[in-house]
C-alpha cells in the first residue's frame, strides 16, 4: 500500500488573465476517477482541490508532505476541451510540490500536447499524456517508465516518450471516489450547491474545426446504463449531491443510453436537478420531455454563429434553422437553455459579428454566453485562422449589456433570472477590456 495525493490547482476565480472560459468551482471528476482506482487496489487516496478550497500555490506545501506520490492536473476532466491559457498557476504549484517530493507527476491537457516544456517548467518526474486513469495506476503499481504507455520523462537530459495509450475502456471504470469529495464546496451558478459533474461517454463523432479533443482518445465510448446510475446513486444518496452535469462533448450521441438513465431517475425520484451539453440539431421532443421529466433543467447548446459561411467554415455541419427548432423545443417542454456563440474567425467582419448578435437576440436563449475563437493546439483551427483583433473584446463587453438588459429577454425570464444572469456573466463582463 503506498499513499498517494491528487491535487487540482488554485485558478483565480471567476476568470483569470487573458482566458476566454470560467473557473468555475466544479470537481475534478478525472482526480475522482484515478482515485477510485487506486482506493479499490487498497492505497490511501486523498484528492486536494485548492481551487476548490482557494488554497494558493505558496499554501500548498504542508498538504503535500507525507505522501509517496503526488499528481497534479492541469486541467481537469471539465477543463479538457477548454483548457486554461495563463496556466502560472499551476506551474507554481507544481514548482512548490516539487520542494517537497520527488514523485511529482504530472497529467491534463497541457502536458498531453507539449511534454517536453511541461516537464522542464514543472521539473516533474514524469508527464501523463491524454487520458490519465490507467497510466497513473501503472505507475503506482510501481511499474518503470519506460515500460508504462502514454507517459513523457527525461533520461539523461533528452525526452523519452513512450507510445500513445489505448482509449480507456470506461466500462472498467469503478464508482468515482465522490466521498473524497465534499459536494456542498461546488456549485454552478445556475443550477446551484451540492453539486457533481458526471460523465456518460468520451468522444465525439463530429468534427468541429475550433473543438480541443486531444484528451479524449480517438474513439466515441459509452458506459454501461448500470454504471451510470450507480455512479448518480452513489453520488446522491453517499455523496450528498443534488445538482449535477454531465459533461460529454455530445450528450445526446447515445440517445438509448440517455433515454434509460431518465427512465432510471424518473423512477427513483431523486432530489436531482441537472444539466447537459449537445447539439442544437441532436434534440427531439420525445427524448427532451424524457429529460424534463427525469430532472434536466438546462442545456448547454454550442452555436457558435449566426451566420451560414462562418458555421461552414468552422465545419460545425448545421443550419440556422436547426439551431432555432432546437431551442423552441427546449421551450416548449421548459428546458432552459445556454447558447455558446463564438467570435474572431478570419473573415469575419463587423456587420458579421452584429449578424450573429442579431441571431442571438432571436433565438432569445435563457442565457448566452459571448466568446472569442482560441487556436488550441492539437484541434483543426490554426493561428492563421484566428482574427486576434483587439476591437472583439471591446465588442463582446457591448454585446453582453445589450443582450441582458432587453425588454424581450427580461420579459421572458423576469428579473430573478436577469440576476441569476448578472451573476453567472459579471466577472466574465469585467475581465474584457
């Protein structure tokens, strides 16, 4: 038996400089499943969330000690598609882990794409590249590096990497380690405390130009309807969770699977509210009046534009006219929804970006969210494809005020939800220039 620490870093929160997404306060559901792997192998396992606990780098050290291996992510399972840019943080973490112990390693997206730069800033004995659960059982197993896939270290001063790991079959993955963490320290703006993040597949089997996919192998994967509902089972009745997402890149890509785990929870009738993100053109009504029924009370629906040429240019392979059938039919069953629009693609122009904010005011969503496009490597968009044009973040700071505060928009969802709105987007508003 060896002990062994998982440590998710402290992010300024709600934003922090120069980063396009929220930090939000949700839990390493990764660290959770690496960790329920080990426990079931008879280690002791602890998960340190400083980001959680606003616990920063410099506090980090006394946590730390006492252990045989430490782990750190750069980016956990909800940041694997949007992972954070400014990643100082981290690093210093990393820096002050390293004071400590030896046995520092280190997996997320960051790693996964450059192991080299990684190991020599972080000075860890080893980089996990993709998905981490098995190689960081290989290595607790105390197997050499050399023989373990999916894992980048120094010998002698040059990088060894050894080859790609195969996709993690998720159906032999155990019940994430909920009980190591304290449900009642998350939340999510909108759907509120007590809150978890859940997983039904990896993968996606579109092939969205601007989507970081490097973390989630090459294959779309399903867990089994028993594992699923266990794991929500576990999850509120020992865990003390009553909010939740689920946080697959397409949710409703195994509609079967979804139709029984709603038919699951329609039928334990839990204290359950939860959420999801999908395709505007994946939603029917048969299986949104399931949702509503089984506890959804929001989705996350990727726009991106508004505009035919700029959805085609990002090969987002869908129309205008599917996105708006989309969202009436979340309003029709009383799904809210949260549309993603995305802006600065090469090409673009100012009456382009007023197009899609147009687009945005007609499909009237219970609440929009305003980005710029980010070339993360390992995805199809390039920096060539990029517009970093200044003037996008005055325009988005504009266009936040403008959305929020219309009559339409405050007569559809009252003042109550202008603030829930207000302070879901505040932080995100302050940080553009």
């Amino acid at each position: 038996m060896i002990r062994v620490l998982f440590v998710k870093p402290f992010w300024p929160y709600p934003y922090g400089k120069s980063e396009n997404t929220y930090n939000r306060i949700w839990m390493p559901l990764s660290l959770a499943n690496c960790a329920a792997i080990l426990e079931k192998r008879g280690d002791e396992v602890k998960v340190l969330d400083a980001h959680c606990l606003r616990l920063k780098p410099e506090r980090i050290k006394p946590h730390v000690r006492g252990f045989d291996k430490v782990f750190v992510t750069s980016s956990s399972l909800d940041r694997w598609q949007c992972p954070n840019i400014d990643i100082e943080p981290f690093l210093e973490t990393a820096q002050y882990i390293k004071e400590v112990t030896g046995e520092l390693y280190v997996m997320g997206y960051h790693g996964t794409v450059d192991p080299l730069e990684i190991l020599k800033k972080t000075g860890a004995k080893a980089i996990i590249r993709g998905e981490p659960e098995y190689v960081v059982d290989d290595i607790c197993r105390g197997k050499n590096l050399g023989e373990i896939g999916g894992v980048s270290f120094l010998r002698k001063g040059k990088i060894t990497s050894m080859p790609d790991r195969k996709d993690v079959n998720l159906r032999g993955l155990p019940t994430p380690a909920f009980h190591l963490l304290d449900s009642t320290k998350y939340f999510y703006e909108i759907l509120g405390k007590n809150f978890a993040l859940f997983e039904m597949g990896r993968g996606c089997n579109y092939c969205c130009k601007f989507c970081n996919k490097v973390m989630y192998g090459k294959k779309l994967r399903k867990k089994s309807k028993d594992q699923v509902c266990e794991e929500i089972r576990f999850a509120i009745e020992h865990g003390r969770v009553k909010t939740g997402y689920f946080m697959d890149l397409e949710f409703l890509a195994y509609k079967g699977l979804v139709g029984d785990v709603c038919d699951f929870l329609i039928e334990k009738k839990f204290n359950f509210r939860w959420c999801c993100q999908t395709r505007a053109d994946s939603l029917d009504r048969e299986i949104l009046q399931k949702m509503k029924k089984a506890g959804c009370e929001l989705i996350h629906l990727g726009v991106e534009s508004g505009i035919q040429k700029l959805l085609d240019l990002s090969a987002k392979n869908t129309t205008e006219d599917k996105i708006i059938e989309g969202v009436r039919m979340c309003e029709d069953v009383g799904i809210k929804t949260l549309a993603f629009f995305m802006f600065g693609i090469r090409g673009e122009t100012a009456e382009d970006r007023e197009k899609t904010f147009q687009f945005a005011k007609k499909l009237n969503a219970d609440f929009a969210s305003f980005h710029k496009v980010y070339p993360y490597r390992k995805s199809d968009i390039y920096l060539s494809d990029i517009n970093f044009n200044s003037i996008i973040d005055g325009y988005l700071r504009k266009i936040y005020f403008r959305y929020y505060f219309r009559f339409a928009y405050i007569k559809k969802g009252g003042f109550f939800a202008l603030l829930k709105s207000l302070r879901l987007f505040l932080g995100r508003i302050l940080s553009l220039s």
